[in-house]
C-alpha cells in the first residue's frame, strides 16, 4: 500500500495530517521565512536557502520573495527563470517551470483540490484522534518561455504551452496551447503569438 507522500504525489486521496508531510511542510514554511528574511543583497545565502527549499533550481534562476511554498522539494525551477513579489507555490503534486520563465507579481500555482462534496470535505477525527481531511491534487506544468503577468492563478492539473503569454488577472482552468496569448476568468487563448 502506498504512503500518503506517494499517494499524494500521484494525485490520489491522502491525508495531508500525515507525519512525514507535516514535517516536510514544516521545514519548507520555516525556509520561505529564511529566505524573505535575508536581504536580497546576500545572494550566497539566498542562493542556498533555495537549493535546500526546491527539488531543482537551474543556474541563473531568481526569486525575488517573498515567496511561500507548501513543501519545495516537488517544485523545479528552470534555468534563468524569474519570479516576481509574493509568489506562492502549493506543491502538493509536482510544480514543473521551465526554463526563461518570467513569473509576474502576486502569482499562485496550485496543485491542491479538496472533493466537491461537502460530506468528503470537510474535517473529522482520525482513529488515533488528529483531526484531518481528505485532499488530492494534480500537477502543473509551465513551458520554456512563458510569461505569466500579475496575479496570474493556475489551477491543478494545467500546462501552459512553451512560449505562451498568460494576461494579468487571469485564472488558468485548463491548458493553454504552446505560443498562445490568453487572458481572463477563465484563461482562453486569445491568438497566436507570431
């Protein structure tokens, strides 16, 4: 039988009360706040706060902070990408930017989903007396090249294409195709960019 971890890597039901991701949410909340605490003019530890907090950070890429991850080790970074003010990252499935990203202010990436129905939702007390619920989540996935404007949310289980421009405001539901330009609530692609 799967762990929870691996559960919820999977994008099945989990319990995210479960030891071994308490900790792992611990240690990445307690790395966020090193690293929005150190001024940006230390880049050596800045440099190392985010080696230690993300599963992969390619040469060149910069966060500017403050930035909140759920757990880190699931979220890769990729060459020369940029991201702006406030980013906030849940990674409970695998948050994948590619390389030259440019991520605008106050982004979201989110993996995590909760069930619709408020009878699978909602809080109860686990047999050992935790209260806990059920979560599940699906992963996100940013092409080389893309640019998300301010305050871009993606939600679980999207991909935006290589080279795609995604509008200030938007709310990304479903994919956006490789070298679009979308916008809106909900995020359409909107034209090619030639």
């Amino acid at each position: 039988m799967n762990n929870e971890k691996e559960k919820m890597l999977s994008g099945q039901m989990y319990d995210p009360n479960d030891s071994e991701l308490i900790a792992l949410r611990v240690r990445a909340h307690g790395l966020c706040a090193e690293y929005n605490a150190t001024p940006e003019t230390d880049t050596e530890k800045r440099s190392s706060i985010l080696k230690e907090l993300l599963g992969g950070i390619g040469e060149g890429a910069y966060i500017q902070g403050p930035v909140m991850i759920d757990f880190g080790c699931f979220t890769s970074f990729g060459e020369r990408s940029y991201a702006n003010f406030n980013l906030t990252i849940l990674d409970t499935c695998p948050v994948t930017i590619g390389k030259d990203v440019f991520i605008g202010p106050n982004v979201s990436l989110l993996t995590a989903m909760h069930p619709l129905r408020w009878q699978e939702r909602n809080t109860f007390y686990r047999e050992d007396g935790v209260l806990t619920d059920h979560e599940y989540g699906k992963p996100i996935v940013i092409g080389d090249n893309c640019w998300l404007a301010g305050s871009v949310t993606v939600c679980p289980g999207v991909t935006i294409g290589a080279g795609s421009v995604i509008g200030a405001g938007s709310v990304v539901t479903r994919d956006i195709p490789p070298g679009s330009l979308a916008f809106g609530n909900p995020c359409r692609a909107v034209r090619k960019i030639d």
